[in-house]
C-alpha cells in the first residue's frame, strides 16, 4: 500500500523488496553475536532478533518483528517524527483478526483484502 507519492513501488518492486528484507533479517538473526539462543534463556523467544531499522539517504525501512515470525516493513521517508512500532503492531492486530481468519487466504499469496486495505487506510490516514 502506498501512503505517499514521493516512495511509491510496483507489485513486482514490492515482491523484491520484501524478498531482499526477508534475506537481510534471516542473515542478520544468525549473524547477532548477542543473542542467547546458545544458553538456557527460557525468554529466548522474546528476544529482539534481525534488523530494526535501515537507514538511506532520506528514508528509513523500520521492521516490526512478531512472535509468530511474521515481519511487518515499512518504508518512509526519514523526517517522519512517530513511533512507527505502535502502527506496525496495529497492522499485525489487522492482519492477524481479517487476513488469517479468512479461510481462502494463503499464507504464501499476496494480501487481497478490500476490508484489510481499508482499515490500513484509515489507520495511517492521519500520518503527515
């Protein structure tokens, strides 16, 4: 979903990009040398794990990572003055009670929802 004309992507665009977060935040959970997934931390799970913020030249992709696994990104521009997590989590509580409960959805397809899109809508139809 777009929310501004200055970031604006393809389906096909989206598709890569959420691919190549995918990766980097895979790579970047093996890779943290400050995890405790080597000791016996029964809160393991609750663990910051991957990346939380990439930074460019103007923008910022921010990642809201779930306990079911699921990582929510979001890419906006870097003068955005919010706490963007609050909203990400939101978007997880949408997809969570609209997305997942629709017996036809497919974990692996690309959201379709006319009732998801708009409740997204309304959710960031009041960020500057």
């Amino acid at each position: 979903m777009h929310f501004s004309e200055e970031i604006k992507l393809n389906s096909n665009e989206e598709i890569r990009l959420a691919s190549m977060l995918h990766g980097i935040s895979t790579i970047s959970e093996k890779i943290n040398v400050n995890s405790s997934l080597n000791t016996k931390n029964i809160f393991k799970l609750l663990e910051k794990k991957g990346i939380e913020t990439i930074e460019g030249n103007g923008f910022k992709i921010q990642c809201y990572d779930t306990l079911t696994g699921i990582k929510i990104f979001a890419v906006h521009k870097d003068d955005l003055n919010i706490e963007l997590n609050k909203y990400l989590k939101r978007v997880y509580e949408l997809y969570s009670d609209i997305i997942l409960k629709n017996p036809f959805y497919d974990i692996d397809m690309p959201i379709r929802s006319e009732a998801f899109n708009e409740h997204i809508d309304n959710l960031f139809s009041n960020i500057n």
